[in-house]
C-alpha cells in the first residue's frame, strides 16, 4: 500500500484532526458510560 504523496502540512492536518476526532469519541464514550453512575 502506497501512502498519498502529501507534504508535512497536510499530514500534521490528518494528524491533528484524527487525534481530536479519537477524543472526542473517547470523551463522548466516557460520557456515555459515566452518566448511568452520575445522580
């Protein structure tokens, strides 16, 4: 598998947005399994 012929901006843009895309399901998941135990 070839990877894409980007330059360094676009893969730190990828990156960083992949990496927020993975919080925000992991604190979102959080939230979701947290809630039951909240009052």
């Amino acid at each position: 598998m070839k990877l894409p012929d980007w330059n360094a901006a676009e893969w730190v843009l990828v990156l960083t947005l992949a990496g927020l895309g993975c919080l925000l399901v992991g604190m979102l998941a959080g939230l979701g399994l947290y809630s039951d135990k909240l009052p």
